[in-house]
C-alpha cells in the first residue's frame, strides 16, 4: 500500500511539469479556429457558437496531432 508521502512525491513531479510544453501552441491554434469558425458561421447564418465550437475543436486537434512531441 502506498504511503501518504508517496502521494506527495507523486503531486510535486506532477506540479513540477510545465504545461506549456505539452500543449505547444495548440491553445494559439484553438484560438484562431474559433475566430475562422465565427467568420463562416456568420457569413453563411450558421450559429455563431455552435460554429465557433467546431472551429476551435478543429483547429486545436490539427495542432496537436501535428505537432506531437513524445515527452
């Protein structure tokens, strides 16, 4: 059974990691998706939200598929 400091060793590696590494853009590319799925949204009268959504979804799983680091 494991020991209440093993827990904490386990939390501070955990904490020590920078998550900015990992993500490496794909909030930026998340971002812009979302700005390109409103301007389609609004110029074909899709909604707006709901588009915004897809944009982003799309865009921040095209940044993280292609630019994959295997940390």
């Amino acid at each position: 059974m494991a020991t209440p400091t093993d827990y904490l060793e386990k939390a501070k590696s955990i904490r020590s990691t920078n998550i900015f590494d990992k993500t490496k853009g794909t909030l930026t590319s998340s971002a812009i998706g979302a700005g390109v799925g409103i301007l389609v949204g609004y110029s074909r009268g899709y909604n707006i939200l709901f588009s915004a959504f897809i944009g982003g979804a799309l865009g921040g799983l095209t940044s993280y598929f292609l630019t994959k680091n295997d940390k």
